[in-house]
C-alpha cells in the first residue's frame, strides 16, 4: 500500500498526504519512529491521524505508512491477569522489551503471548458441521476460567481435521471445509476491531440482578446482568473505591477494569490489591479472572479515546463464551476530554463547554454494547456485559455534559455525595439523589426467592429516609423540641438505617462486604425494632424512655455489620431480645 508523508504535526494530532489507498478508522504508522496512529478523517489526499504516543520530534517529510485494517484487539488464551495499555500493549512484557520502567515510542510488540503452550481439548470432532460462535474446543486458562475457543464471525463449515494437544497461539487447531468448498485451518486467538459491537444473536430485558456486595447498592439501587451504571461524583467522593469494591465482589464471572485517564497511584492500589484477594467462589486469587487496562493521566492522551474501546471488546469476546462480564471505566470524563481534546485540534464546532456535538453519541454507542444476550453459535449460550463507568465531573457539577449525556443511556445512577464523603460516610452513594430503573422487578424477584416482602422493606426504608429528610429542615428551623414524639422517633429510625445499614467499612475484613441473607437479616432487624418502638409508644411508652431503655440495644444493631457470616445467627439472637427489651421499657413506665 502506498505510503504519505508528514504535511503537519499539532500535539497528538498528524496531517498527511499521499494517503489516497488509506481509509477512515485505519491504523498508520507514523514518522521515522512508527508511531501507531489512527485515521479520523480523510480530505482528499490529506489524512487526519489520532497518534497514540508521544508526538514530540516528528517533522514533516517523515513517511505515514497505512497498515491495511482497522485498530483490533488480539482474542485468546492469555487475555486472564494481565494489564494492557489503552492499546492493547502488555505492560509486563513491554518493561522487559525495552528494559525499562518508561514507555518507549515505537515499540510494537505481541497483544498476547505467541510462545506459551496452551492444552487444547476439543469438543468437536470430525465431521462435525459448525457456524460462528460456535465452540470447538476449551482451554483451561489459570484455575477460574475456561477459555472456549470459538469459530470465527462469518464462519461456516464442516471440520476435516481436529485433535486435542498441546499448541501456540501461532499453531493451527483445527481445519473447516467451508460452504464454498474451500478448506481453511484456524487457530486459538481471533482479531476484532475495537469499533464494532461483536454480533450476538438477540438481546434481552435484563432482570437478574448483580449482586455487588454493597449494601446501599444492593439494597435501593441494585443493577442488573447486563446493566449499565454511572457514578458522577466530586474529587474525594470515593468514585474508584467503589469501582474497585464492585470489582472485587461483584456476582461476575470476568472482570475487566479500565483506568482510563486516572492517577497511576489508583491502578497501583489495584494491582497491589487484586492479587491478594480471594475470590469467595473459587478460593483463588481474583487477578485470576481479572483483565486490567491501564491508560493514566501521564500517559498518551489520545490512547484513552481508544482503552474504553479495547476493553469492552475483550469484555464482549468473554461475554460470547457465556460469560457474566463487568466492565468498569474509571473515568468516562477523561475519555471525554480526550474527544474534546482531538476535537477542538480537528477545528471541529464544540458544542457544550468545549465537548464535541457527538459526545452523546458516542457515549451511547458505548453503554448500548452492555447488555445481556443469546450469543452466536447452534449451542444457545446466553452472556452479558455490565458497565459501571464513573464521572468526574468538575466541582461535583452533574449538570455538565458528560454527567447530562451519560444519565440519558443508563439506567443506574449511584450520585455520590460530597457532603457524605465528607463525614467519613462510605459508600457515599446518596439515597435520595441516586436511582434504579431496574429495582421494581429485582425487588420483586428477591421477594419471590425469599417468600418474604423484600419489596416492602425497601420502599418502607426508603420513606423513612425520605421523611427525615423533611423532619431535617422543620429541625433547621424550630428546633428538635418542636417535633412530635413520633417524628423523633423516625429521626433515630433513620440514623440506624443510614449508620448501621448504609454505611459500609471497604476496609474491614468483615463489612467489606454483605451477602444476600445477611442483608436481609440486618435490614430487617432494623425494621423490626422501628415496628415494635411505634407498638410500645402507642401503649404509652415516651419516646425517653424508648431512647433510654434501648440504648444498649442499639449499640448492638450498631455492631451487626461486624457479625462474620457464618455467624448469622447472632443476628437472629439480637432481633429475638428487641420485643422483651421493650416489654422492660413500657413497665418500668408503667411503674414510675
């Protein structure tokens, strides 16, 4: 292919000519050094490159050589415990390649390992007819997943040849007689392009929840299989704390986690973290169904506008094997800032505060490949991916355009509160700023499992948050003597709810995180005794004595977040003394 050469460099930003035989989306490679770039426009001759590295010594006369196909990612076994680059670049084997700790421009190496041996099984065998999506063999990839090697998109025919064995990802598996005759062998790893959604074969409502661990999430504002969420919040909201809690203990069987545009110390704590931690499933490490893009603040800027795109391509390629993905974007605004960067570098009309008109769009083209489907394939697999992005938005202001754009597409919004973070309330997810679209039907579906009324506890909770938030302001105003009995009753009923429920310790072995039951345990308990305190006043008790008499009492609810899990029972005991507790309070006033 014709190669162009360097008419101007501004930043990121490469113009070329020559380039008539290149198209929009291709991969170039440009200047004496080869940096990898990509084409986002073409004027005649004259194509606009997003370079992905360092741009800085580039001179005009140097040559752009197209490449021929479209930025993709490398799928196959070797994906598991590794952490890429925004282009799908292994950090590891990069370090060792040019034998430092800085990137260096111009390094192309493998996406995946081409020297490691991996121990094919086949599931099918000779003469067996297949399509695309369709497995024809497993490899198991660390001691968590099985990686299942699929017939490529577009792919029909029947094997001629196929055998168990030990093979590279170079090495032919397996070989198909195609429907026009011809016969073409295929090996374990397949390209994608990061730009286009992998098909599937139908999309579904999700309706079954992704249990987090979380109980705030869990609890009000439960997200689905397949789901989307946003987190906006300010600087020191806790945003990445909880995107690393969700990773850690989210009801998924493959977690890809991108830093996108973050501090370097944040991945740190994540690849610090992640490896120590067992997976309550499996007893190993949770690195071990973990894929990790890192693409920070230090590095390239344009390479963020790519990461979000590789890592939900790899999140899809397991999602299509049958897998529960959970894709976590930390922070979709610097992706976004990286648009408005090359934006504004292309001379394009900005539209709100600088952003590109198409942020929308582009938003929604990434939250639509979430979802929970029928794969490709004769076997009817069903997979899904779950998106969690955070927000950033500047000064906490969720009126900007990302916040705005993104709130149009999800349907999850866990509003992070800097007044909560403010006084150590973690999570800070804030109960009347946040909702669920899916909570009518989880809730429903938890009641039907458990044969109790979960649907009434929450909306019950919730109108006791609600209604404190009302009792707060009449208190701003007049003061707490000027509140009814009742009322300050609702006002401890609600501190409970928010301190001993809500409020979560990620740091605590224990509170970390709350199973189904245990939630259900705690939340009732609270309501139990706010049912039996409203009994007890209206059979004369004051609400004094009420306080006064169950002091210790709640001091032990208080505590209940602490109980391990295999010691639930414990809980049970604490609810079983709330009834004689109060029987105590309304004869001593009685007595007296």
């Amino acid at each position: 292919m014709k190669s162009g050469k360097i008419i101007e460099v501004s930043g990121p930003l490469v113009k070329a000519s020559g380039m008539e035989d290149a198209a929009v989306q291709e991969i170039c490679y440009v200047g004496d050094l080869q940096l990898m770039g990509e084409i986002l426009e073409m004027h005649q001759d004259v194509a606009f490159i997003q370079v992905y590295e360092e741009t800085s010594g580039l001179k005009p006369g140097e040559e752009v050589r197209p490449a021929g196909h479209p930025l993709s990612v490398e799928l196959g076994p070797g994906l598991l415990t590794k952490m890429f680059d925004g282009i799908q670049r292994p950090l590891d084997t990069f370090m060792k390649h040019v034998g430092t700790d800085y990137l260096e421009r111009g390094t192309i190496i493998d996406s995946l390992d081409h020297s490691s041996v991996w121990a094919f099984e086949a599931v099918k065998k000779v003469g067996d007819k297949v399509e695309a999506g369709d497995i024809v063999g497993t490899v198991q990839e660390g001691p968590v997943i099985e990686h299942k090697i699929m017939v490529p998109h577009q792919v029909e025919g029947t094997i001629v040849a196929i055998e168990s064995g030990d093979f590279t990802l170079d090495d032919d598996v397996y070989t198909l007689e195609l429907t026009n005759g011809k016969t073409k062998s295929f090996g374990m790893a397949q390209f994608w392009p990061v730009r286009q959604g992998r098909p599937f074969k139908k999309k579904f409502l999700p309706n079954d929840i992704m249990t987090t661990g979380q109980r705030v999430i869990d609890t009000f504002f439960p997200i689905t299989k397949g789901g989307a969420a946003a987190i906006p919040g300010p600087f020191g909201a806790g945003k990445t704390v909880l995107q690393h809690q969700i990773a850690k203990y989210a009801d998924a069987d493959v977690v890809v986690y991108i830093g996108c545009g973050e501090r370097g110390n944040e991945m740190t704590e994540v690849i610090n973290e992640f490896p120590k931690l067992e997976d309550p499933k499996t007893g190993e490490s949770i690195m071990e169904r973990t894929v990790l893009i890192a693409n920070t603040s230090n590095m390239p800027v344009a390479a963020r506008e790519a990461s979000i795109y590789t890592g939900i391509t790899i999140a899809e390629y397991f999602r299509d094997m049958g897998y529960s993905v959970a894709i976590m974007a930390d922070s979709t605004s610097r992706w976004a800032e990286a648009l408005r960067e090359m934006s504004g570098r292309l001379e394009e009309m900005p539209g709100d505060e600088g952003y590109p008109a198409y942020l929308g769009s582009r938003l929604a083209e990434y939250y639509e490949r979430a979802g929970f489907v029928e794969t490709l394939g004769s076997e009817g697999r069903q997979g899904s991916v779950t998106a969690v992005g955070a927000v950033s938005p500047p000064g906490g202001d969720t009126s900007e355009p990302v916040t705005q754009n993104t709130m149009r597409v999800v349907k999850v919004y866990w509003g992070l509160d800097a007044s909560l973070a403010q006084q150590r309330h973690f999570p800070a997810v804030h109960w009347l700023d946040s909702y669920s679209l899916y909570l009518g039907e989880v809730t429903e579906r938890i009641s039907k499992d458990l044969g109790k009324d979960w649907t009434g506890m929450v909306n019950t909770s919730m109108a006791i948050l609600q209604e404190e938030e009302g009792l707060q302001e009449i208190v701003r105003l007049v003061g707490l003597d000027s509140l009814a009995e009742s009322d300050r009753l609702t006002l401890v009923i609600a501190r409970m709810l928010r301190e001993s429920y809500l409020q979560q310790n990620s740091y605590d072995p224990v509170d970390t995180k709350t199973s189904e039951e245990k939630q259900f345990k705690m939340l009732d308990m609270i309501l139990h005794y706010n049912t039996e305190t409203r009994r007890a006043m209206d059979l004369g008790a004051y609400f004094n004595e009420i306080v006064a008499g169950t002091e210790e009492l709640r001091e032990q609810i208080a505590r209940m977040k602490y109980i391990p899990e295999d010691e639930l029972h414990r809980i049970d005991k604490i609810k079983a003394t709330i009834e004689p507790t109060l029987r105590t309070v309304i004869q001593k006033g009685g007595m007296d």
